[in-house]
C-alpha cells in the first residue's frame, strides 16, 4: 500500500459522521462560562501548523526569574495545561507576553490559543509549569514479569505497589512519615509502565500534598509545557485542534507517541486541563486529535500533499471546521491526497447534532 493510500485510509477513518454541538462550561479564576463547542468535519485538522516565536529572555538578560536556561537531561512527554484565565483578553497572545515578563515565576514553552500558537521557552529547556518540582523522570524494575500492556496498578496493605495483584519492589511514597496513600489516592491517569528486559517497568512517583494525589515525576524537567486558552469569546474547539496538531510535530521531532501527551494533571493531581477535564470526555477527544495528527504526520514527506476543499462555504470553512451550529445541517468536503505519481480522492458529509 502507497502512503497516498494509507493517508488517505486514516482520513476516511478519522471523518466525524456526525458533528457535535455541546454546551460546555469553560473554567477560569475570574468567573466561569458557558459555550457551546462546534466541532470539525474530522480528528485530523485541515489548517496549517504555524508557530509563532516569542522566546522569552534568559534570566541573567533581565529581571525575570522564569527562564534560567537549563538544559533538559530529556524530553519524556508533552504535559498540555489550560490557563484556566477566562477574561476575554486572556487569549494566547497575552500569555506569551506574560511569560516574557517574567510569568511571575511561572514559564511554560508553548501559548495555543484560537488567536494563535506562541513559542516562549526553548523546548530543550526546564520550564516551570507542572508543579512537580525538580524531580526527574526515571523508570525503576518492578521485578514484575511483563504479561500485557496496562496491568492495574494498586497499593497494598503493605504499602507496596502491586500490578494485576502482583507485589512489585517498589515501596509507595510516603504522605508523612509513617503515613502512606491507597490506591483511591493515585491521580486519574496512573503511572507510566513500560516493558524492560521482559518485566514491567514503573515511574517514580510522589505525594502531592496540596492535591492530596501519588502524581508522577519529570513535569518540570523533562516536558514541554503547553499552555491552551480558555479565554471568553475564543473558539474552543480550535484551540484543541490547533494544540493537537502542535503535539503531533513535538512528538515527532523528540521521537516520542502518543502515550507520552499528559494533562497537567499526571505530574501534580491539579484539575488541570480543567475546561476539557470536566466536559464532556473532551480530554478524550482531544487525545483522539493527537493520535490523528500524529498517524498522518508520520506518513507525510515533501512529495505528498493533502488537498481539502469545502463543499458547503456557508457552513463549513476551509479547515474542516463548521462555522454555524445549524442542527440537522448536512455539510459536505472534498479530500485529495497526491504524491504527483498517485492520487486518491474522496468527498465526505457530516450531519450537526446537538449533544446534551
């Protein structure tokens, strides 16, 4: 099979049938909002990927204290946060400007907004954003035979962890001394497993005390920080699609897949993407974004290209995404994917639902 051929199989793979309408509420410090979120004709979107660059100056150049310049030992993941600021002028723009203020000690590598995507740290530096600290990442033995991908992990009476009930050798962190937490107390995404020399391997873990959560270690140290806007009056469901497509060339270009994108929440227990964390499985959503992207990104090489055309111009605009929330609405597209020698061709439609 061609890659025109596979491309064009994860297109048609990853069309929306169905484009859904949801009323979500976006979260921010200052008050909370309601929107609805319109989607896009597919997981994979049809705009260009662009940065903007507005690296922030090193601390011994100014007064800041939010960019030291250190280098990462590496880059294990891409942790995406949302800035939980719904002002309307909080847009992407704003954040990357106050990062390069000094973002009051704070600093993350990446503003993604609907407005744009802007780049503030270096993506081989420490940024400070995860809230783990200076822990970095490290896989440990857990003397556990591999058998399968995602053992269930649980913390025994004995304060060790256990995988699919087996005793591993790794003692659990402690909440103060003496005092240890239950598996209840493990953050929503676990921990990191992998196969080593034919056992499991496990991440090293602490305590959160101000999110009361065993977390992970290597936020800080060993990821790149995305910041995504949740500002009023910005479209939502761009950002994501935007941010998405950012992840899948970070990934690429640090040779990592898809199970290394984390929410904030991995590293510390914050509720963090808050907006996509709470609404409708949209952490979900977006990680089936991600994997889209970063299926199609791996095929893709200068000879290829991909042209969409939209067939329905009222209601759909020339990324895939539709413009007005008419329910019941059929929207249609062209896709053709091409190398000069081969060419695949295919028109999809949609139908706008409303999700309660």
């Amino acid at each position: 099979m061609t890659k025109v051929e596979q491309i064009m199989d994860l297109l048609i793979k990853d069309h929306e049938k169905e484009v859904e309408i949801v009323n979500v509420t976006a979260y921010g410090y200052q008050f909370n909002y309601n929107t609805d979120v319109i989607g896009c004709v597919s997981r994979y979107w049809f705009g260009k990927h662009e940065v903007i660059e507005h690296i922030a100056p090193l601390n011994s150049e100014s007064e800041n204290q939010n960019r030291p310049g250190t280098l990462k030992p590496s880059t294990e993941y891409v942790t995406v946060h949302d800035t939980a600021s719904a002002a309307p002028t909080a847009d992407a723009y704003r954040h990357a400007q106050y990062v390069s203020n000094g973002g009051g000690g704070t600093s993350w590598h990446y503003s993604s907004g609907s407005d744009g995507i802007y780049h503030q740290i270096p993506d081989n530096e420490v940024a400070y954003h995860a809230g783990d600290g200076t822990r970095f990442f490290n896989l440990l033995d857990t003397g556990v035979k591999y058998e399968h991908e995602n053992p269930k992990i649980t913390i025994g009476d004995d304060h060790y962890y256990y995988l699919d009930n087996k005793k591993t050798l790794i003692k659990v962190p402690e909440i103060e001394e003496g005092i240890y937490p239950t598996t209840d107390m493990i953050n929503d995404y676990g921990i990191i497993i992998e196969e080593r020399n034919h056992n499991y391997w496990m991440g090293e873990t602490w305590y959160s005390p101000s999110y009361k959560k065993v977390a992970n270690f290597g936020g800080n140290r060993n990821s790149i920080g995305i910041e995504t806007m949740v500002n009023q009056g910005s479209n939502l469901s761009l950002t994501w699609h935007k941010t998405a497509k950012l992840v899948a060339h970070l990934l690429k270009d640090n040779n990592l897949t898809p199970n290394r994108v984390k929410a904030h929440h991995y590293f510390s227990g914050k509720d963090c993407p808050m907006t996509m964390r709470r609404n409708h499985s949209y952490w979900e959503h977006f990680l089936s974004y991600v994997k889209a992207e970063y299926d199609i990104l791996m095929l893709l090489d200068d000879s290829i290209q991909i042209k969409f055309t939209f067939l329905t111009p009222d209601l759909l605009d020339d990324t895939g995404m539709v413009k007005e929330a008419k329910i019941g609405e059929t929207v249609s597209y062209n896709i053709v994917v091409t190398d000069g020698k081969n060419t695949k061709e295919v028109t999809l439609s949609s139908k706008i639902v409303r999700v309660n």
